[in-house]
C-alpha cells in the first residue's frame, strides 16, 4: 500500500467520532495503551486545522459571508500536507462527502480509506441539543438541515456537515471508491471489544502493523464511557462547549426517556430509508 494518503475518520456530529479518536490515539501514540490525560488526542488532527495552516485562508468574515469559499481549499490542503506524510495519515473530519461547486472534500488520489461512525438520530439530536445548548426542536432543524454548517470563533474554518441523512449516504456512496468500515455507536456502546478490534483489523488492510493484545485491552478499558468521563471530571476536556461535562451519558437509548413523541415521529418519517437500512427502525 502507498503512503502519503490520508485515513478519515467521519461522523456525523455528536455520534462518538471523539470517542474513536480517543481509542485510536491511546493504541497508537502511547507505549502501554493508558491514558492519564487527553493530550494524545491531538495526535489525530481535524482537518480544519490543515486548513488554517494554508497561506492566504480567507477571513471569519469572509467565510462568514460565503461558507463555500472553503471548498477550493480542501484538496489543497490535502495536495500540500500528503507530502509531509510519512505513514497514513489519520484525521478527523464532520464534513459531509461530495462537492460543492464542483470541488470535492477529498478523493482517491489522497484517501487510503475511512473509518464511518453512525449514531441513531434520535439519539443524535438529544446530545446534539445538550452540546450546542439548544431547544430540541432547535436541534432537529440543525440535524435536517440540508445545508448546516459550522463556524464559530473558536474553529474559525467552516465544516459542512448537511443534514444527517446526506452526511450518511454521502460516505456511504464513497465506500464504493476507496476502502472503509461502517461502525454504528450503539455497537461500540454494546461491545467495544469487538468493534473496536474490528476497526484494527480494518486498518490493518491498508496499514502495516501488528495488533499488540495487551495494549488493545489496555487501550479498550481506557475508553471505557465511565473512564472517560471520570477524567474530564478531574482534569477537564477542552472540546466541551456547553452543559456540565463533554462526556454526558453515553447511552444508546436515551431518546426513549427524553424525546418527545412528537419529534420522534419526524425523525422516524424525515429519516425512514436511512434509518431502516441501518437497523434503527
């Protein structure tokens, strides 16, 4: 396999991508697979960050008249960091994956493959709600949004995300060109053994490693929901915006309790196809 590509690893907002950059990174940049801090997190950029580091980026107000004046940056980014890369690069992205104006977010020449997490979108719209501190009807037109963005001051960059449903047929639709594996959250949640042991196994494909046991064991009980939010309790984790904690609950269900039946329904009707193809109805 060639190097100089890129591995992303996507999902939709609010649907464990932080949760899988957190495995990743404690099997891959530590010695034994434990974790004391979130610092090795950094380890696995976004892809945002490539972004910035180009001459010339457009300002927060230019982006903020014109989000689509990104898109001529996302294959430069990649064209200008692949040759910096020794190994796969893995990086971290929220973007849908398609194009717009006729720019695409990335292609063959610089993928070497993907890591897809899919969340319930009832599930989604809860912890989005509480992430952003929004109302739940807030919520669900962000999830159904066609055209959501983001942009704040803190990630000056803007990621266009869409809507839950094109984000996911968007990388689904790519798995037809490039190598990927599709994990569902509530799996991760169920048996974290077995889905995370499958996304090494998937990487495997495309890189060249061998699955140290004892630091996958290690590296699974680190990322354990409870561990990771006991941590952020002592030490804190910098990519929580609103609420108490990044690390809230975790749960592969919480909708049943806490979503009114009103927007369930919509969900359910907005979602239907996507839904049922993956298993959620």
């Amino acid at each position: 396999m060639d190097n100089n590509k890129f591995i992303w690893l996507t999902s939709y907002p609010k649907s464990g991508n932080t949760m899988l950059r957190l495995f990743l990174s404690t099997y891959f940049f530590t010695n034994d697979g434990k974790i004391d801090s979130f610092k090795n997190i950094k380890h696995i950029t976004n892809f945002q960050n490539l972004i910035l580091a180009l001459d010339n980026v457009p300002t927060y107000k230019d982006f903020q008249k014109d989000f689509t004046k990104i898109c001529p940056l996302w294959i430069k980014a990649q064209k200008i960091n692949a040759k910096k890369i020794k190994k796969s690069l893995l990086v971290k992205t929220h973007s849908f994956m398609g194009k717009i104006n006729n720019y695409p977010l990335t292609n063959k020449e610089y993928t070497k493959g993907f890591i897809h997490i899919v969340r319930d979108p009832r599930s989604v719209i809860i912890s989005n709600m509480h992430h952003y501190n929004l109302s739940i009807e807030e919520s669900f037109g962000n999830i159904t949004d066609d055209k959501r963005f983001s942009l704040g001051t803190g990630a000056p960059v803007p990621e266009i995300i869409s809507s839950w449903k094109n984000h996911y047929i968007s990388w689904k639709k790519y798995s037809l060109d490039v190598p990927s594996i599709t994990i569902k959250f509530e799996d991760i949640i169920t048996d974290p053994k077995k889905n995370f042991l499958d996304i090494l196994k998937f990487l495997q494909k495309i890189m060249s490693f061998k699955i140290d046991e004892r630091k996958y064991n290690n590296s699974i009980e680190a990322v354990k929901f409870q561990n990771l939010k006991k941590l952020e309790q002592n030490i804190g984790f910098d990519e929580k915006l609103y609420g108490n904690s990044f690390f809230r609950k975790g749960l592969s269900n919480e909708w049943k309790d806490s979503l009114p039946k009103k927007i369930q329904n919509k969900i359910e009707e907005v979602f239907y196809k996507e839904m049922i193809e993956l298993g959620y109805l």
